[in-house]
C-alpha cells in the first residue's frame, strides 16, 4: 500500500519539515522506501539546495538527486511569486519529479513552501500545486499560543477549495507548556473532527499516518 501527503503549514516556520523528516524516518524504521521533496524553496544560497530540501532527501535516504531532490531553488526569503521571475515555475517539471520520485516508494510527501495561500505565480498558490499533486492533506502547525485560531482558519481554507486533510500535526517545541498544548488539542477536537496529532520528541505518534 502506498502512502501520499502533500504537507502545509498555518504559516513559515511552524515545523513543516520537522514533522515531514520524522514521518520519512518513521517510515523507513517500519520498512518503507520514502519519497519525500520540496519542490520549490525560497531563501536558498546561490547554485545550492535549500535546506529543508537538503534535510527531507537525508531523511529520505540520500538516494534523490536532480530534481528529484528539489526542483526549484531561488535566493530571495520571500514567496515564490516574489522570489522567482515570471514564468519560471513550471507545474509540469513539478509533476515529473514527482512521477519519477514516487514509481518505486511506498510512501511519498510533498512539502509545500509556507502555507496554503502562498503564491506561486500570478493564478496559483500552495494550494493550487497541492491540487495537481492529488494527495490527501497533512496541515502542520505550533503548539503553543495562536495555533487555535491559525489551525481552523487554514483547514476552513484547505475543506473549501475541497482538498481532503489527512491530519493536523502540532509541532510542539520543548519550550511549549505542557498544559497549554493540552488545552489547545482539546479547544482544536472540539471544533474539527479530523485527526489530530502532537509530534514532541517520540516519532511513532505519526504511525497512524503509515498504517
């Protein structure tokens, strides 16, 4: 069985790669081969991967170059509509990355770059690429205070341009008060009925993910 998520965030730098490195090892202690790329990264060092991209194809195994280890790189910090000149993005190299990336692994994940609603060009956004992928949605967000409001406003977002959310995963970082994070997950399952998880420092919290 194969597993397939296109992974958001409430924002730039809630923990979309933290919790994506750790479902890619995750999968691989239980034994599968992982796909898993950001095709697109901002704020990268001239002629160099950007870092999360660098990270999610050592989680991976190492085993993804070209392309398939990330397919656009551009220098300025700023969305992609803004970092890239015009027309450079093509969806199309996007989905042959991923086509090739993904014919022999059993689980596959797509970063996306910020949140839902950053612009890739002019007519698209995360959201629009997250479409052509076709996966089901992992929302990634902090623990700590904000999260509430910033959760339920991206998964109004996702569910109404009809994308299916697979989870929502809170990054919890070790200054997050235990009692507030708590509080939070309980404030999230009372608005939401989808699956709701907390990766801290123990990764097979993310199995319902593989399994």
């Amino acid at each position: 069985m194969k597993y397939s998520y296109f992974v958001t965030g409430t924002g730039t730098g809630v923990g979309k790669t933290f919790v994506t490195t750790a479902l890619s090892r995750r999968a691989r202690e239980l034994g599968h081969r992982v796909f898993a790329f950001k095709p697109i990264e901002t704020g990268c060092a001239a002629g160099t991967l950007g870092e999360d991209q660098r990270a999610l194809g050592q989680a991976s195994g190492g085993w993804q170059t070209g392309d398939l280890a990330g397919v656009y790189q551009f220098e300025l910090p700023a969305a992609p509509a803004v970092a890239a000149p015009t027309g450079a993005i093509s969806f199309g190299r996007v989905a042959t990355a991923l086509d090739l990336g993904s014919r022999e692994a059993e689980v596959v994940l797509v970063e996306g770059a910020g949140g839902w609603r950053v612009p890739i060009d002019l007519t698209h956004d995360m959201g629009s690429l997250a479409k052509q992928c076709g996966f089901p949605i992992l929302v990634v967000a902090t623990a700590g205070l904000g999260t509430i409001n910033h959760s339920l406003l991206t998964i109004e977002a996702i569910e109404g341009d009809g994308q299916a959310i697979a989870a929502l995963v809170l990054s919890r970082l070790v200054t997050d008060d235990e009692a507030l994070v708590t509080t939070n997950v309980e404030q999230l399952r009372s608005r939401w009925n989808g699956l709701i998880l907390v990766l801290h420092t123990d990764p097979s919290v993310l199995d319902p993910l593989l399994s």
